[in-house]
C-alpha cells in the first residue's frame, strides 16, 4: 500500500512506517498531522486516482524531528569589476514518520 501525498507544493510517495522529510510544517515532536490532499492511492482493492484528490484518503504521520537542511552556498561574483557576493542557506525542514493511510472504500 502506497499513497502520493502533496504538501508545500511538492509531490511525496509514502507507504506506512517510512520516514521522509519536508518542508517545515508547524508544531512539536510527537505531533499527530493529517495530509487530506492524497493525490493517488494503491491498496488491496486496486489504484485510486484523484481529481485532483481521492476523496475519503487520508495518511496520518507523526513528527519525529525539527531541523534544518545541509547548507546550500550562493555565489555571485562579476569578473574583472571586483564583485563578489557569498551567502548561505539553510532550508527549516520538518522529519516525519508515515504512520496510517486510511483508504476511501475502508
């Protein structure tokens, strides 16, 4: 069983007991979130193709940790006039464990 879930504008595939990490989302370690918007779905009873959503699925997930991303460096430099300009960035992301997909026929 599998399901394809969006979240930050970004498309996941997550299967139950698997941990993935996304964009920051809000609240604390050991926080319940519920993704309704389940783009596909595949169970015991076949694929389930939303449009644009599957409506009766959802996939429960647990926070298992709030961090931040490796280091992304942005260098910008002009040659021969003496500019350079160096930064960083860190992206705030948020690790979840995929706990449940509930099915819409269940």
């Amino acid at each position: 069983m599998f399901a394809v879930i969006e979240s930050g504008g970004k498309q996941y595939r997550v299967e139950p007991d698997q941990v993935i990490q996304l964009e920051k989302l809000e609240g604390n370690i050991g926080d319940k979130i519920i993704f309704d918007q389940v783009l596909l779905m595949k169970d015991s009873h076949g694929i389930h193709v939303g449009q644009p959503v599957v409506k009766g699925a959802l996939v429960e997930s647990k926070i298992v940790d709030q961090m931040k991303a490796k280091k992304v460096v942005i260098f910008k430099k002009k040659r021969r006039k003496g500019y350079h300009k160096k930064q960083g960035h860190r992206q705030r992301m948020t690790s979840l464990k995929i706990t449940d997909i509930h099915s819409p026929i269940s």
